[in-house]
C-alpha cells in the first residue's frame, strides 16, 4: 500500500536539499577564493594618481603616441567628431561599436580619475568594473610604460575637445552579449600589466619597434591569428612563430609580417618598410583596406626613427620553418640539381627526367625519391635507348637537413604540391641502405641542428 510521504521523509529531502546548495555554495566561494588568489591584481589601482604633472609637454607628447597607437582608426567614424567613437567593428560574436573617449563627463571619459584611465587601457576594465570587449586591445596595451600611459590620459583629458555622443549598444545576440563570462577571458588570456622592456644586450633600434608593434602599435590584434576563444595565439616575438604570422580581421586577411620570403616580408629591405609605414606604398605595394586607415592616421604621422624600429624589430621575426627549409632548398636544388633538372624542373628529353609533375616528386611517400638523392642511379641501357646517363649520389657532399630542404623545395615548387621531406626520414633511410655521411653530418645524440 503507497501512501503520502510523512514529515521525516520530507524532511529528509528538504535537509539533502540545504546540504547541495550548501555544497555547491562553498564550491562556488572555494572558486572564487582561488580565481582571486591566481588572478588577483589584474584590476589595478582606481586611487592611483597621475604621476606626471601634465604640462603643454606632456601633452603633446600624449597626441603623437595616440597617433602612434591608431586611437583614431577605431574611436573615430568617418567625418565624425574626433574620438566620438560609434565606429562598427565586425567581430566573431556580432558588431561591437567604439566608445566615446573624449573627456565629455556624461557620454566620454571626462570623469575618469588616472586610475580608471589605467584599469581600461592596460586591464580592459570600464569604470563601472565591467570588462571590455577584446576588440580594444588591452591584452597588448599591457606593456605601456608608466611614463606613456600618463602622457596619454594628460592628451586625452586635457587636449582632446569633449563631445557629448552616447555610446551605442553592441549587436551581439544572446548568450554572447552577457558580459560577465568575459571577467574571466580577461582572467585567463589577458596578460599581467608589465610595462616593457628591452632585453639584455637588445639593440635599442630594434627594442623601440619591439615596443611600438608588440605593444602601443597593437599590430597583432590584426596579424595574429586567434585561438576559437578569441584570444590572439602569442601577443610577442617570445609567443612563437605564429606571431604576426597572418590572420583574417574584419573581412581582410592581414598578412604575415615575418621573414617569409613569398608570403611575408622576407623580400622587403628595411627602407621599403619605412617608405610603405610613411605613404602607404612602395615601387611594388600599396596599402589597403584596414592597413591603408592604418596609414592614414597612425604611421604616417610616426617619426622617421620609430618607422626604422618597426622594420628592424621586423626583420628579426624568422620565417616559419617550412619557408626557411625551401628558401634553403632553392639554393641546394641550383647548386646539384639545375644543370640536368633545368631551373624550371623541366627536364632535357635526351634523358634527364622532369621534376614538374613528376608522379614520383609528388607521391605522398618520398622514399624513393630520397634513395635516388642518396644513392643516386642510372638510367638502363636497352638497344632502343642505348645511353647510359648516371645520377651522382650525394650521400657523402650534402647532410640530411640539405637533402630534406632540396627535396622539399622541389615537392612544392613548378605547380608541385607533395608534403615536405624531414631530416629525420633522411637520416633513417640513409641508415637503412647503408650511404655514408658527409663530413659535416650531424651525429644522432649530437645537439639538435638550429634553424
């Protein structure tokens, strides 16, 4: 016989009831406490006070690094007010419009103490405590140095003319548009404010670019790619090699800004970086889309010295490792292989066989494309083809590393598109059929070859 629960049983229930919020309440606290003790210090300082008096230096000072840091290009609408903001930026949640950032004191900034002004554009953080957006960079403006940053708010609040212009809503749908579940992407993503520094022993040319792209120049937000959670994948040279390695924003692929030689600037000499940072075009480029409002409000206005320490910190940025190995490749390939091959990999009917579209080149597996590189061989000499034209090995005159990057040179070039060859897959084959090493060969267990 089933009846009504009595008043233990409801009791009870009500009891493990209390005991799982009361659980999931100290779960909840126990998070916090930790989140606080891992992430604490990252909202900064409301109450600290400028440390510079602001003077007609300071100032002016604080405009020319607004320009340097395209203030204008995002906080500024076409044939708006300076600074007004209401800019759309497309974004992968929705359309996020600019903020007023003149000092008017209802709609703009103008009743931002220093330290509000320090939380928002090192921390990402508004006045009333909520996060920004990542569209504004403040992962990167965390390495502004004190001194810049004073400069700026002195500009911004005193030599900024204030406009009373609300800002607009962002078109972002729900779930995306709830603002709290960025407090902890900006938790776990943005960096600790840090103001920059050179490194030990680094040219001072190239640290001032280092400053200016890694930093105020933001220029990763658009030429580093980002993560499905948004976040820019390294935010400096130190992140690794996909830092300003190229990246689709707002509608435009932004190129790689590295020392790839086809699709970086490995081509580009120091003055024709200069030149391009100046007018926006060079002989052979020019600038458009969003690079060419880059150029019209920020890096024109640059001095001649910063445009040189843009393209000397970019010119240390490597290519990445797959270029290097078929800029390697190219030399090795005219070197042993052109005089049969022909330059264009296209061969000498009389015997020497074509490289372009050679079933053989572009196999999946380059076993034997690298045995013959090895071991070389020898066409067979048959009544109807009597010559015999040989193929010199190059076991003994070239390391695994050369013979990696020429045949990888020559699986991606003359319309050829075959995976690259590895210099441990050379060194395993040469091992398998017993082919000598050069000289210069690198034993296993010997420190790893640089690139």
């Amino acid at each position: 016989m089933t009846g009504i629960p009595g008043r233990a049983g409801i009791g009870r229930t009500a009891l493990r009831g209390v005991a799982a919020a009361v659980l999931v309440g100290v779960f909840a606290l126990s998070c916090l406490y930790l989140a606080a003790v891992v992430f604490g210090g990252r909202g900064g300082d409301r109450a600290a006070i400028l440390p510079l008096p602001v003077t007609p230096e300071l100032i002016a000072r604080g405009a020319y690094l607004a320009k340097a840091g395209d203030c204008t290009g995002c906080h500024t609408t076409p044939g708006g007010a300076a600074f007004a903001g209401g800019l759309a930026i497309d974004s992968p949640i929705g359309v996020i419009f600019s903020t007023n950032i003149t000092p008017d004191p209802k709609t703009g900034i103008g009743g931002y103490a220093y330290g509000d002004f320090d939380r928002a554009v090192r921390r990402g953080l508004l006045r009333s405590g909520r996060t920004l957006y990542p569209a504004m960079p403040y992962p990167s403006y965390s390495r502004i140095t004190d001194g810049d940053l004073a400069a700026l708010y002195a500009y911004f609040l005193h030599g900024v003319a204030p406009v009373s212009s609300r800002n607009r809503a962002e078109q972002v749908a729900w779930p995306l548009s709830m603002r709290w579940p960025l407090t902890y992407w900006r938790w776990l993503f943005a960096p600790r404010v840090r103001a920059f520094r050179p490194r030990a022993g680094q040219d001072p040319v190239v640290a001032r670019g280092a400053y200016l792209v890694e930093g105020l120049g933001h220029c990763g937000a658009c030429h580093t790619p980002r993560a499905l959670t948004l976040e820019e994948v390294a935010l400096t040279d130190g992140g690794g090699p996909r830092f300003l390695a190229g990246s689709q924003f707002n509608g435009w692929f932004a190129p790689s800004l590295r020392g790839a030689a086809v699709t970086g600037l490995g081509r580009w000499a120091g003055a024709d970086i200069e030149e391009f940072l100046a007018s926006g075009r060079t002989g052979k480029f020019t600038a458009f889309g969003e690079m060419g409002d880059v150029v019209l409000h920020s890096t024109q206005f640059m001095t001649p010295a910063d445009r040189a320490g843009i393209a000397n910190f970019l010119h240390t940025l490597p290519a990445p490792r797959s270029e290097r190995a078929i800029a390697a490749g190219s030399q090795g390939y005219l070197d042993n292989c052109s005089a049969c091959h022909q330059e264009d990999g296209a061969g000498l009917a009389t015997g020497f066989p074509a490289l372009a579209g050679n079933p053989v080149v572009e196999t999946d597996d380059p076993t034997s494309l690298i045995h013959v590189v090895l071991a070389g061989g020898a066409l067979v000499s048959t009544p109807a083809a009597p010559s015999k034209l040989t193929m010199p090995p190059f076991a003994a005159s070239l390391t695994d590393s050369d013979i990696a990057d020429l045949l990888t040179y020559v699986r991606s070039s003359w319309g050829n598109h075959a995976p690259a060859v590895s210099a441990d897959r050379v060194r395993a084959l040469r091992a398998a059929i017993g082919e000598p090493e050069p000289p210069a060969q690198a034993q296993p267990g010997a420190a790893p070859e640089k690139h």
